[in-house]
C-alpha cells in the first residue's frame, strides 16, 4: 500500500506541474490575444478557476481610496456577492492584500495555510468555503488587483498547487502591467 501511495503522489504531482503549464500557456495566448483590459479581466479569472481544486472565486480591482471592489466572480452566491463586492481600505481583507503575497486559509491545518482567520467571516462560513487563497496582483511591487479564489470541497490545498498559483499570479501582473501601460502611453 505504501508503495501505491508514493506512485500516486509522484504522478499527481507530475500531473499538477504539467497542468501549470498548460494553464500558462494558455493565458500568454488569451491575454495577447485580450484586445481590452475587460477582456483581459475575464481571461485571469478563468485561467485562474481552470486550476486544480478550486470551484469558486472573485477578481477585485484596487480603487483610488485603497479599497477594492469585486468586478468578476464564478460559483459564488448572491448574497455572499452582495457581502463582499467592496472590501473597505480599513477592513482586515485588505490589510492582508496589502501585504503583496499570497494568503491562504485552509480548514484541515497545514503549513502552507496560514490564516484560518479568514475562514471564520461569517459570509465565509454560510458560503460553505472550506479553503481560500488571497493572490495579490501586482503592479511595480504594489498590489493594483486581488483573486480570492475559493475550494467549497477541499478542506486542505495542495502545496504545489498554491505555488503555481503564485506562479499565474505574477504573469497576470505581468498582462495587466502590460495593458496599464500602453493606455497611459495612449494617454499621454
């Protein structure tokens, strides 16, 4: 049995990082082909819920006051929408966001999970969450953009699979860079 056990975490972990490239892949086509940063919007969240373990999620765009408001989500309810479409400059959300790396909260403790205090947000909790990840999007070191992406299945997310999250979100950093760029040149 143990040697099973070992074949099967060789080949998920195999299977995780050839996934990875795929979805990055992927997203360097969609995002050249993204003619706007509204289209370039939808690319990120679905190269981001195409990623293994996750069902749910929200993309957030950091406003001039610091705050930052929801503008695209997947598989999550209406009333939990209606409870986080605006994180607020002083809410505990976005003093995490702030920090520019990735946070993660799983239910089933493990190393990789560090704040299980976001699991305990009441609209967390009635939303069925069982894992989350806050993925910074960043711009010259600054976070401009946020992911919350979410497992309702998954009471614990897999190491690899948090680090080629890491991975995507510095390529979506990268795009968005790229798009913010060429429309302050056009402004210019």
């Amino acid at each position: 049995p143990l040697q099973a056990i070992g074949v099967a975490s060789d080949i998920t972990l195999q299977k995780h990082h050839e996934e990875l490239l795929r979805l990055q892949s992927e997203f360097a086509r969609l995002a050249g082909e993204a003619a706007d940063r509204d289209a370039l919007y939808d690319v990120i969240m679905a190269m981001a819920l195409a990623l293994p373990d996750l069902d749910s999620g929200g993309l957030y765009l950091r406003e001039a006051g610091g705050g930052y408001r929801l503008i695209r989500h997947r598989g999550l309810s209406a009333d939990f929408v209606s409870a986080i479409g605006y994180l607020s400059p002083d809410s505990p959300q976005v003093r995490l966001v702030e920090h520019g790396e990735q946070q993660c909260a799983c239910r089933r403790a493990s190393p990789a999970c560090t704040h299980p205090e976001m699991l305990r947000q009441p609209a967390v909790v009635a939303e069925g969450i069982l894992s989350l990840v806050v993925l910074p999007i960043l711009r010259n070191a600054r976070p401009i953009a946020c992911l919350n992406l979410a497992s309702k299945h998954l009471d614990m997310l897999d190491p690899v699979a948090l680090a080629g999250m890491q991975t995507l979100a510095r390529q979506f950093g990268m795009a968005l860079q790229h798009h913010l760029d060429a429309e302050e040149t056009v402004h210019q």
